[in-house]
C-alpha cells in the first residue's frame, strides 16, 4: 500500500505517522516545500519518500492526500491530475467543503480521477510535522462530502479513514460548512477578538492575571493565522453569518445589563448552563 | 486552630478539604442552608461542627471565610458582627472586590473587626463540596485588596493563603475589578453567549459536531448562572465597558469580512495568535 499525502504540516504529519503505527509496511510519499517537515518525518521513520515538488512518485498510490492550507488546493490539484495514473483515490482534509466541491472537484473530474472531500475533526493549535499526534483520529469524527452518487469511491474513503480509528459521517458540503461556522469558525474568531481587545486595554496588564477559563477559552487563539484566515475566506458566508447573529446575541445581554434586567439574563444563562452541561463530547 | 466558612460550596469545601490535608487538627466550622454539602463534607472528614445558620460556634475562630454568593454577603456580614467577639480575621473570596469594600467591609469596621477582601483565583465550573478539590489553591494566585493600611491584618490573611499553597499578591479593589472582567467575566459571558446562540441556529444540530475547542472554549458556559449573575451586577460598570468593546472588536472583523480586506484580518490575527502563543499560565 502507497499513500502520498501533499502537506506534511500537523494533519498530514500524524496522518503518515498513525498510517505507520497501524501498519508500518505502507509507504508514505511525503511532498512539501517546508525540508524541516520532511526531515523530521524521515529521521522519525513516518516520509519514505520526501519530495519538495509534486512528482511522479506519487502516481500509483493508492491514496492521495491534500493536506496543504486551503489557498494552495487548486495548484495542488492541477499538479495531481498532471501525474496520477488514474486509479488512485484523492482525498482533501480542508475545514470547507462548500469551496472544495466547487473549486477542486471539477478538476479532478474533468480528468478522471477519483476524488471524496473530507475534513477529520481533528487537530491542535499547532503547527509542523514535528507535532504530529499518536492517535489524532482515533475516535475522532471524520465527515466526508461526497456531492455525487459514487459508491465504491466513498466505500474506499470510509475505509481509509476507518484504518485511522475515525467515525466517518456523510454530509452534505453546505450542510457541513454550517455547522463547522458554528462550532469551530465562529469560536475561532472570537477567541482571536478576546486576546485581541485584553492585549488592547492597558497594554494587555490584566494577562497577568489569566487563570485555567481564559487559558482553555483562547488556546485556539495561537492557532495559524494564515489557515485561519483562508478559511474564514472560504466559508465567508456562513462566518459572516454567525458573526453578525453573534454579536446580536451579546447586544441583547448587553441592553439587560444596560437596563439592569437581571431577571431576563439569569433566565437566559440558566437554560443555556443546563443544555451545556449536559454536552457530552 | 478553628476556620469558620460560611458557604460550604466549591470554594468554602476545598478551602476545608485543604486545611484539613495541611493540618488534620484545624477545626472547621462549617455553616451552608444545604444541608448536602455538610453532609458530605462531614461524611469525608472536612467540616467538624455543620451548622445551619451562623451561631455562637463561630465566635472565636483565627479565620472566618465567607464563601456564599455575592448577594448573600451583606446579610452574612450582618449576621457575623452579632457573633463574633473581635479577634477573629474576616475575609470574604468573592469575585468582585470594589462592592464588597463600599458594601461589606464597613459593616465590620464599624464592627471593630478585622476584614480583608480576597479572591483565590481558583475554582471549577462544578458547584458543591462534594465537587471540592483537593490542591485547589496550591499554586494558584490569591489577590487580597485591603483598601486600608493595616499591616497585622494583611500579614494574618497572607499566612492563611500561603498554608494553602497559594501565591498571594495585593491590588487596588478596582485595579481588581478591571481586569477580572476582562480575563474572567467577560470570557463567561461571551461562552454563554455562544452556546446560547449555537443552541437556537438550527434547534442547536451542529453541537452533535463539536470538538475539542468548541468543549474548551465553553466549558465555563455550565457555571452557576445565579452566581453568575451576581458577578455582572456586582462588577457591572466594568462589564459594560469590555463587552462594549468586545462587541467593537468583532464589528470591525465583521467588516473585514465584509470588505473581503483578508490582509487586514490576517495582519491582526498574526500579531494576536504570536502574542497567545507566548503567554504562559
């Protein structure tokens, strides 16, 4: 078994390096213009093959997976289709889905080739192959956005995922980047938006003073603006509306403190504490 | 020794539970209108005389710890001078500092008995002693904001915070105030905000998706609105400030999304995400 993965950054990093826990007699082609990913992966014994370029030692692999930010798929994807032979099965793992479906695909399709979006709910607030995770998709939902009707190449997907020990989901892309606005664009966006208003007022003084809530709250505040950024891009439409519904929400809280109508914000706070505590995750 | 903690809850538990680890010969007087949380911390060996009321059990006591809710300090207080007998050191562990120093503190002045405001910045989003936690304060910082000048006083109830382990530091009460509304109650609000929002978008179908930075970025949205709600009222001025702010904060992102000006947004998010990656905790 070959796999290619093209990005060898923290996603494509434990991708090869679970590949190899599960069985280490699979072949990683690992491609990425940054040497120090590949270096460590190689020393690490999770690259067999790293590559700076896309090259025709990816042709041939049973998967292909793009893995690289979001800003670089479309040239990733002309590269690919340059060298594949045609039976491999592609893969992306990108945050957005509704842009992949309609951007990457159809390179893909116009030359034949085999190709199911996917994004593992995975990851940390780091960065490289150096930080790769034993076990990141263990466990861990893998939706797949599958827009037509393609049994074997989805078969083929869930397995693949499934060797990682992720519960693959279908759903549709649109459907997909709803909820991921909700629960990780939006979060993401204002955990930047906190750290930046607590740096702004008195030179960021009260940092000192931050305990375990605001630690856990802006922890994916670190995360890499430049992926953020590009997905924020990608999925402007949903983020656009879960911020400005957002902010609605906190005028609201903001007149009952206004008013002071206590009443009304304990009765909001006391049905939103109930529904969170019951989350399981 | 003999504590007196009025409020037996998560905070009024552990500070127990603590004492109890530290020196098993400190008597704990413990006084809560629950009945369970004495209950079980009698059961478990941390409150030695369980009281329904404040009575003559807490007359004479080295410390005597304030743990309720806010809006339950001045009847406490109240009921305290009635008891005590004058040697006792009064401190109270509320979240809010400059109400307690215009409405708590001269009820004991008056009284002749000694009172220091602190806030151990320590706690769980769980309520009740059978949620205590041993090493609570170990470690963690304790702020004391004696608005006057009273040495004796000030060394008794750092000696107190440092058997426990904490790390005790002096502030202004409103110096206090300003910045644990940015780094504490603001994040709270707006976590409570976002589950409230995500909860009425679509009858709340994306929490099945949830991952790990939507459970970190939220978990303190499961803490005690009836607490809660005291600390906005209590500290509301400076509450009103940053969620003012905040919310100019996100308008102006909401903008650059707009404006699809990602340079923007990418500038500022670089500088925050640097600034986040280096904070330590």
């Amino acid at each position: 078994m070959k796999v290619s993965i093209i990005g060898f950054g923290l996603i494509g990093g434990s991708i090869a390096l679970n590949l190899k826990l599960v069985n280490p007699s699979i072949e990683i082609v690992g491609v990425d213009r940054d040497e120090s990913n590949l270096d460590y992966a190689a020393t690490h014994g999770f690259c067999d093959v790293p590559r700076g370029t896309i090259g025709e030692e990816v042709a041939g692999s049973n998967v292909v997976v793009i893995a690289t930010h979001l800003d670089a798929f479309v040239p990733v994807a002309e590269s690919l289709v340059r060298v594949l032979s045609g039976g491999e099965l592609v893969m992306d793992v990108g945050s957005v889905k509704g842009w992949v479906v309609n951007n990457v695909k159809p390179i893909f399709d116009e030359a034949g080739i085999s190709f199911v979006p996917a994004h593992p709910i995975a990851g940390t607030e780091k960065s490289g192959a150096m930080n790769a995770v034993k076990g990141l998709f263990d466990g861990a939902r893998c939706i797949l956005t599958p827009s037509s009707n393609l049994p074997e190449e989805v078969k083929r997907a869930r397995l693949f995922w499934e060797l990682l020990g992720s519960r693959v989901e279908i759903l549709d892309p649109y459907e997909h980047d709803s909820i991921f606005s909700q629960v990780s664009h939006l979060p993401h966006l204002i955990a930047y938006a906190l750290v930046d208003y607590v740096l702004a007022r008195d030179e960021g003084a009260a940092l000192n003073y931050a305990g375990g809530g605001f630690r856990d709250f802006t922890r994916i505040a670190a995360s890499s603006p430049a992926m953020w950024v590009e997905i924020f891009k990608k999925n402007r439409e949903f983020v656009l509306r879960d911020l400005e519904s957002f902010i609605s929400v906190l005028q609201r809280y903001l007149e009952d403190l206004k008013r002071r109508d206590w009443e009304a914000l304990e009765n909001i706070l006391d049905r939103v504490s109930k529904e969170r505590a019951q989350m399981r995750f």
